[in-house]
C-alpha cells in the first residue's frame, strides 16, 4: 500500500506538477514536455515500485487487472485508496508550491462531455490493453512499453481531454481546486476503457 501511495503520489506530483509549472512559466514546459514528463515518471515508478506492488498507479488498472484474473479482489480498495490518497497528497503539496494556480492541472473536457468520456474510455482501453501484453514480460520492457504508451497518448489526445486515463490523477487536482465539476467523466471513462480491455482478454494460465 506504500509503494501505491508514493508511487501514485509520484505520478500526479511530476506529471500535473509539470502541467502547473508550465502555466506557471507562460509555457516554458510546453505541451510535449508535460507529456515526456507524464511516461518518464510511469517508467521510473514502474521499476521502482513495480517489483513491491506492481506499480498500478492507477484505479482503472488495479479494476482491470482484477477482472482479468491478475489480481486478487480483497486488495482492490486498499490499493484503490492508496492511489486517491498518493494523488490528493501530491496535490496539497503542489497547492502550496504554486498556489497561483487555480485548477492545479486538473483535467478538463475540450471536445464536449460525452466525446471526452469515450476517448478517454478509448485512451485506457489501450492502455490497459498494452499493460495486460506485457504481464509476463521483463520489468524493463514492460516499464518502457507502458511509459511509452502514457507518452504517447498523451501527446496525441492531450488537447482533447487532458489524457487522463486515471481516476486518482483526475481526482487530486480537482478536489484541491474544487474544479469538481468535470470530475464524473474522468472517473467513469477510464473504468469503462480498463474492464473493456480487461474482459476481452484470455484469463491467466493456471498451473
């Protein structure tokens, strides 16, 4: 549960972290930084933490996973409650940092409400597709194919949703910036991408 919380704390602290830095700099991080630091941060988590607590970082993923036969079911709130509490501490700490920065890196619909939900469904459907192909693969690997893809998809689909693709990542900023009205999308699109994924894949081998 600690290598959730700091590892999910990590994440939002870097990746929204970069996104207020850049609001903060009048665009000195730019957009494609904001999206190297976001895959750079889940690789390094991901070899850090990933041999602890697999480095879910990210409720969709530990829901997904479930589903898939890959993780046991009396772990799920735990997890799950370390992720939002990893999240809305790194959010508290960048309140204080950058406290002229109203909304904290939340995420915000720029494509209309339903569209976001389903890209944002769309974007952790992949990315829970790429997580469940590399399972049996090395650490290394996996932590550059999932960071690669965190990348990527950010870069592409940021400036249609902010690429969330992770219920605590959205919650943290948006609670501590009581931008809560967007929140709903970016809690039930990336569960919907990630049990898609996840259902559609072959359960696990057993021995």
């Amino acid at each position: 549960m600690l290598s959730e919380f700091q590892s999910t704390f990590a994440l939002v602290l870097a990746g929204t972290g970069a996104i207020v830095a850049d609001a903060a700099s009048g665009g000195m991080v730019s957009h494609s930084g904001v999206s190297l630091t976001f895959g750079l941060i889940v690789f390094a988590m991901i070899l850090i933490h990933g041999p602890r607590s697999g480095a879910h970082m990210n409720p969709a993923v530990t829901l997904g996973l479930s589903i898939a036969g890959c993780f046991p079911k009396r772990e799920i709130l735990p997890y799950i409650g370390a992720q939002f509490a990893g999240a809305l501490a790194a959010s508290l700490v960048l309140r204080i940092l950058a406290p002229e920065v109203d909304t904290l890196g939340a995420t915000v619909p720029m494509i209309g409400a339903w569209r976001t939900l389903a890209l944002e469904a769309l974007l952790t459907y992949m990315l829970m597709f790429a997580i469940l192909a590399m399972r049996e693969r090395p650490l290394l690997e996996t932590a550059l194919a999932i960071g690669a893809v965190i990348g990527l998809e950010a870069l592409f689909a940021g400036p249609f949703t902010g690429a969330s693709m992770n219920p605590a990542r959205s919650a943290g900023p948006a609670l501590v910036s009581f931008n809560l009205h967007d929140l709903p999308i970016y809690l039930a699109g990336p569960v919907i991408g990630a049990a898609l994924a996840a259902l559609r894949t072959p359960p696990p081998l057993r021995s």
